[in-house]
C-alpha cells in the first residue's frame, strides 16, 4: 500500500510503525475470510482491510475522527485472526492500537460512552473497585429488564451470581517448590481474574510447585494494562504496565528469574508486547527483558512436561482456543498436547479460530456483535458434546459459560488435577 506520510509527521514514533504497517499490506483480503464482525456484518469497513483504509485517510491527514470511523474502529475485537491469515505479515495490532489512541486524544465521544468508558477503566483493572461493583450489580440484577441501555444490561448479565472470596494466593509472597527446585519463576496474578475466578492461580501455584518451580507474587505487581491500551488510554495503560516492569526487574535484579508465568492469556499478549509499547521510554531495556521471560502457563508446562498425570477422570474435553493465545501469541498445539498427556480426550469444535465475542471488554461495549459470537461459539463447543470446556483466558470463561449449562473450566486447573491436585470446584456438582 503507498502512503503519503510527510517527514513530519514521520517524526512521531507511532505514526512511522503504522506507516511502516500500511506499507506492507497488499490488499488481498484474506483477512476478510476470517475476521469475525464481517462474517457477522457482511461490511468491507468492518473487516481488517476496510479498517485499514480508514486508519490510513485518518492518520495520513490527521483528520479529527468522524463518527463513522471510529463505529468501525470500536467494532473491532482485536482477536488478530487477520494477523494469522495475512500472507504479507502485516501487524494489525499495532495498528488498531495507535488509531484507539489517536482517537481517545482527538475525537469527543457522547457522554454515556465517556462515562462508560471511564467507569470501565477505573473498575476493572483494581480488585477491590470490581469485587465492590459486582456485588452492586447483584443487587441491580432483578431490575435489568428495566434498564434502557444495552450495555449496562450486559454488565449486570456477565456479572457471576458468586464472587468468591479473596485468595490468601494472591498476595504478595514466595512459595517453595516440591522436590528439588528446578526454576523459579514469577506468577501475574491479573486483576479481573483475581476477583471472578481465584481457582486459576490457585491451581497454576500448585502445578508449578508440584513441578519444581519456586513461585513468587512480586511486590506490586498488578493489572498489565491490557484493558485500558484496548480502549486507548494509553496513560493508564502505561501506568500500570510501568509499575509491573519495575516490580518483576526487582526479582529479576534480586534472586532472578527463569520465566514470567502468565494464566490469562489477553495479559500474556500485551506482556510478551511490552518492548515496543515501551521503546522509546527509558524503561525500554527493562521491559524488553520481562517481554522476552513472559511466558503462558501452558509454555511453561510444555517446556518442563507433566509429571505422574494419571490423577483425573477421562472425560471428553472441548477445547476453546482464546484468540489471544492462537492468534495474538501464535500458541496453538502446547494446550491440547497438554491436555492429551493428562489423559483427557480432546476435542476441537469446528471454526476454533474465531472469536467467542469476549475480548476484554467488547462483550460490555458492543453486547449486540458480542451476543451473536457467544451464540455462534457455543453452538459449535456444544456440538462436540463435551463432559467440559477448557480454555485459557477468564474473558472467554466467562463469556462462554454465560451461554451453556456445560462447565467451563481452565486448562490449567484440568491439569492440576491430573497431576494429584484437587477436582476443580466447577466440576464438582456436575461430574
């Protein structure tokens, strides 16, 4: 594709990466086949092609954002399916992110969508803000049919009946390994993770434990900033990524590192993504070095293989590939391999590359486009007639779970029990 960036222009940083992006697409549409809201809405300005026309009139003569524009910037997933079809290589994640903060610093949303917007940021990304807010919704939820607004409906829909309770896990601590230390590694315990599901850090500790591996939860260690760089907020976002660098360099420059185990897969994408966001920041150095030790936890398992996994019941697994783990970290075999060796039989749904409609907080901003995703994703799981969904990301748990009877759990806490950990509560009214 031929820009027209000025040499100004091509000063700013993030406006030579996207030219540098532009150039390299080829128009082919390949995007197009895979790209879940054109399949959906069937319109060339919601497929990765015709959103890339836009980002390009709109950045190229720095035009104050219309309404039409950023309709079809907000309607995007970021699930990057395109990025895995594109035969070119063109990074459309770095793209879609620099037009979200082109537009959050020159376009004036109405006001709900503002304050929307704003109350998301300053919720979701703090435990003690989002356990509060859930237990408002719970009490809303009787009244949700009342409710003009789309979006707030969703919100008090997604919202879990039961909030658990706080895990003691969570905290700032270290926890010995069983047996002989074979590495030590630092766990990202997340943020709406540690408030809507505490069993998955639960059962990643225990794993790694029972596996050798020395856990720490770093002193101020917090959000990745994944929710808030979705939306733009490019400040917050780098706020809270800041403070994870600096809190797991500590470790690194303390007692050291093997790995940067990561259980919420839309967190391990933006962490494995920290170089560039902080390139020309003078953290630079330190966030290439944890980007480079951020690993998922099904790498982790990969890498140091499953021990005595004969623990489980056999059941028949429906494996949901979150789109941040296949497409956004390119990890697509490790998980069912996994899976496999602790004796589960895996099952895969057809169209396991797009998207369940979930993506951080899509379901709650465009629950309409989200609605039909969840609809279309859990009539293929359910189609394998499965005993269990496995999947690797709290969003897409929670997301699919709002939508069938079938328990949804994740992929480490099956393997945690297989290797001699508990059933995982999910599981136990139902198997």
């Amino acid at each position: 594709m031929q820009t027209t960036f000025t040499d100004a222009q091509l000063l700013d940083p993030d406006t030579r990466r996207s030219n540098e992006i532009l150039r390299s697409c080829v128009h082919c549409g390949f995007c197009t086949a895979t790209c879940p809201t054109y399949q959906i809405l069937g319109d060339e300005l919601d497929s990765p092609r015709g959103r890339i026309y836009l980002i390009k009139d709109m950045l190229e003569n720095n035009k104050v954002p219309d309404k039409a524009t950023v309709k079809h910037i907000d309607r995007c997933l970021s699930c990057l399916s395109c990025m895995t079809t594109c035969p070119s290589g063109v990074h459309y994640m770095h793209l879609i992110d620099h037009a979200r903060q082109y537009i959050e610093q020159n376009y004036k949303r109405r006001w709900d969508e503002r304050a929307l917007r704003w109350l998301l940021s300053r919720i979701l990304p703090y435990p003690g803000r989002f356990r509060l807010a859930l237990k408002g919704a719970a009490l809303a939820r009787p009244f949700r049919k009342l409710i003009p607004d789309a979006r707030l409906r969703a919100m008090l829909e997604m919202a879990p009946r039961k909030i658990p309770d706080i895990s003691k896990n969570d905290l700032p601590q270290s926890f010995a390994a069983e047996g002989p230390r074979a590495k030590r590694v630092a766990l990202l315990t997340g943020c709406a993770q540690r408030t809507l599901n505490t069993d998955i850090n639960d059962a990643t500790i225990r794993l790694l434990k029972r596996h050798g591996c020395e856990v720490v939860i770093p002193q101020g260690i917090g959000c990745c900033g994944a929710l808030t760089h979705h939306m733009g907020k490019s400040r917050e976002s780098h706020s809270a990524a800041a403070a994870n660098i600096r809190a797991l360099v500590a470790e690194l420059d303390g007692r050291g590192l093997d790995a940067i185990v990561i259980n919420t897969s839309g967190c391990g994408t933006t962490v494995k993504d920290y170089g560039h966001m902080f390139r020309n920041d003078p953290l630079a150095s330190d966030a290439a070095r944890v980007a480079s030790l951020a690993k998922d936890i099904s790498e982790v398992m990969e890498e140091i293989g499953l021990k005595d996994a004969s623990h489980a019941d056999p059941l028949r697994v429906a494996y949901h590939a979150a789109c941040s783990l296949q497409h956004g970290q390119q990890i697509r075999s490790a998980p069912k391999e996994l899976l496999k060796a602790a004796g589960f039989q895996v099952l895969e749904p057809r169209d396991s590359h797009i998207c369940c409609g979930s993506a951080g907080t899509y379901n709650l901003m465009q629950p309409e486009i989200s609605s039909q995703l969840k609809e279309h994703k859990v009539s293929k799981l359910e189609a394998v007639q499965p005993h269990i969904i496995s999947a690797g990301n709290i969003g897409c748990m929670m997301q699919i779970g709002s939508g069938t009877d079938i328990p949804v759990v994740h992929t480490v806490e099956l393997l945690d029990w297989a290797t001699g950990g508990p059933k995982p509560p999910a599981l136990a009214a139902t198997l």
